[in-house]
C-alpha cells in the first residue's frame, strides 16, 4: 500500500494572464487527476505559484476558470510575471489498496482480446456516474468484471471480453 500520510502538491491550472491593474490574475484550471483530492479554494487558502507560497485574498469561479488576488500580488505588473506559470495546491494522495490502480497508471496500456489479438489502446478513462468507461478511442467498454479479464502491469495491457463490446 502507498504512504499517504504525507502532503503532495496537486496541479491546480496555469496562469494565463493578469486581469485588471490591482494584480489579480486569471488562471486556467486542470482537471484533477484520478487519486487526488484538490482542497477548494477559498478565501485565506494557500496555493504554491513558482515554488513561492501564496494567500488567496478573493477568488471567483466560472467553469474552468479562476479570477484570484494573491496576497504580495498588488499591481498589474506583479501579476504578469506570473503569466504562464503552473498554480500548485498542497493536496493528500487518497490511499489506494494493493489491488487497485490509478488512470495514469494504466493510461496507454494495449488492449487486448482472449486470443491475444490487439484491439486498441487506452487513451482515456470517463466517469457518468455508474463507473468508470476505458476509451480505446474507436471503441469503450466499462470498469466492469464483465468485461475485463485481467490487468497486467508488467506487460502494460488489459485483456477483455471482446465478445461483449
């Protein structure tokens, strides 16, 4: 089992530029990857830009978009040197058992039938609220024991059912 006792920065977005003269920023948001927790942000909150911690003194969402002043951050052209650079919060790794397995883990593993016979390769993992759906791209199938025989991590491939898809 992992350690999970520890902090580990999360990847929240990226700034992609200042937004008005007082030094309030517009950053891009990333979607969070499969095993972390990113905190919400609020007022007080701190955020790791550059490696340099920052207070968020008012933020505002909309979508995949944050609009955040950042303590020390006052004019316009504080803000701009912060154009591009990636917005880190301090986030803990959710435990995991031995017998499971994160997205980025598995992303790009081949896909293969009973008989040995490529089918594809995974090159995302969705989630409608059910489980989780394997994209192959030309084709999906669900995180089901129904459909997936067998994950092997050292030859980097999931055997499946084809006779289901």
């Amino acid at each position: 089992m992992r350690q999970t006792n520890e902090s580990n920065f999360c990847l929240l977005g990226k700034v992609l530029r200042p937004r008005g003269l007082r030094g309030e920023v517009k950053v891009q948001v990333t979607p969070p990857r499969h095993g972390y927790a990113v905190p919400p942000l609020h007022r007080g909150g701190e955020l790791f830009v550059d490696g340099v911690k920052y207070r968020i003194s008012k933020y505002d969402q909309q979508g995949k978009t944050v609009f955040m002043k950042l303590e020390g951050v006052d004019t316009i052209e504080q803000a701009e040197l912060l154009r591009n650079k990636e917005v880190y919060v301090s986030a803990p790794v959710r435990a995991i058992a031995d017998d499971e397995v994160l997205v980025e883990d598995i992303l790009g593993f081949s896909v293969v039938d009973e008989k040995g016979t490529v089918l594809g390769t995974l090159c995302a993992v969705e989630n409608y609220g059910a489980s989780d759906v394997f994209d192959c791209g030309t084709f999906s199938f669900p995180n089901e024991d129904a459909f997936i025989i067998e994950t092997n991590m050292r030859e980097r491939k999931i055997v499946i059912r084809a006779e289901l898809l």
